[in-house]
C-alpha cells in the first residue's frame, strides 16, 4: 500500500475534534446528561480528546470510557481474550456519545453498540466518528462528523494519534498497483 494523500494534519485533527466537540454541546443543550465512550483503541483516544474540551468549554468533568467491541464483532472468531471495556460508571438514562475514529461499514458500531446495551440502558446513543468514508453495509449513520472522505472499497483509511503512533493525521492509502 502506499499512501495517496494526507487528509487531516495534526491541525486539521485539532479543528474537527473542536466542532465535533461544540456539536454535541448544542445537540445535548449543555454537558449535565452526557457521558463520553470511545471505541478501542483510537476511538478511545479521540473521545478523551472531546471530554476535556468539554471540560474546556463548559467547566463540567464528563465520565468518559472505553469500549472494547471484540467480544461482540462478527467477522472474528471468538477468543478467550479478556475485555478491555473500562467504563466505571453508569450509563442508564444518559446520553452516551459513541466516538470511534473511522466510520466505513458499520458493522463495528454495530458490535458497539452491542456491547454498550450489554452494559445498561442509556438514555440515548448518539455516534461521532472523525471519519465517515461512506459504503455502508448496516443503516447506521453519524450523529457528528469531523469529515466526509469518499474512498474506493480498495483504498485504506489510516488515523493516527500522538498517543499510539506519535503524531496525529489521517491518509489514505492505495494498492500498490494502483499508482
């Protein structure tokens, strides 16, 4: 694979996550019923990253979590692998925004929200991702969007976070032979 464009740059990350952010803020009128849920790995990231903004902005902590779907998806073979899920504190009659990195099929959401449910019963489920590549395979749509990327079935998403990778951008990549 190689790499055909950088989409977002460490700034351009920075900004998405702040409209993100001042979205769900007007969305849910304010931070008071909110709790925050980030999607292993990056998606957990990014949702701390929009937790202390609305820290930032409104001066109200908000729980934030993360979730690990690995139980719960259905094109990997179950494992006796130990769930990483670490939300320690009650989401039943909240608002849980969902944050994963990248959007594409939906089944991963899917399996989120799977594992969400198995967890309580909140209020509501609203879905942010920085990514929407589009090509959906279940009717799952995002509530808050950092950016649209039309892409290819071929093509590759890759986001990286300072956190895990060192630097924060997010590029397509392409098949090798398509260059």
């Amino acid at each position: 694979m190689k790499s055909k464009a950088v989409i977002l740059d460490e700034n351009a990350m920075k900004r998405a996550v702040t409209r993100i952010t001042y979205e769900i803020l007007e969305r849910n009128k304010g931070a008071e019923s909110i709790c925050i849920v980030g999607v292993l790995s990056r998606g957990a990231f990014l949702a701390r990253r929009i937790a202390e903004k609305i820290s930032e902005f409104e001066g109200v902590n908000v729980k934030c979590g993360m979730l690990d779907i690995t139980p719960h998806r259905d094109d990997k073979k179950k494992t006796d692998e130990n769930d990483r899920t670490k939300i320690d504190f009650d989401i039943n009659n909240k608002s849980v925004i969902l944050v994963d990195d990248v959007i594409y099929t939906g089944r991963s959401i899917r399996a989120a929200i799977d594992a969400l449910i198995k967890r309580g019963r909140p209020d509501k489920i609203q879905l942010a991702v920085l990514i929407d590549r589009g090509h959906r395979e279940l009717p799952i749509r995002p509530d808050f969007i950092g950016k649209n990327v039309p892409t290819s079935h071929e093509e590759k998403v890759k986001v990286q976070v300072t956190e895990l990778d060192g630097c924060d951008s997010v590029e397509i990549f392409i098949p090798d032979d398509e260059l």
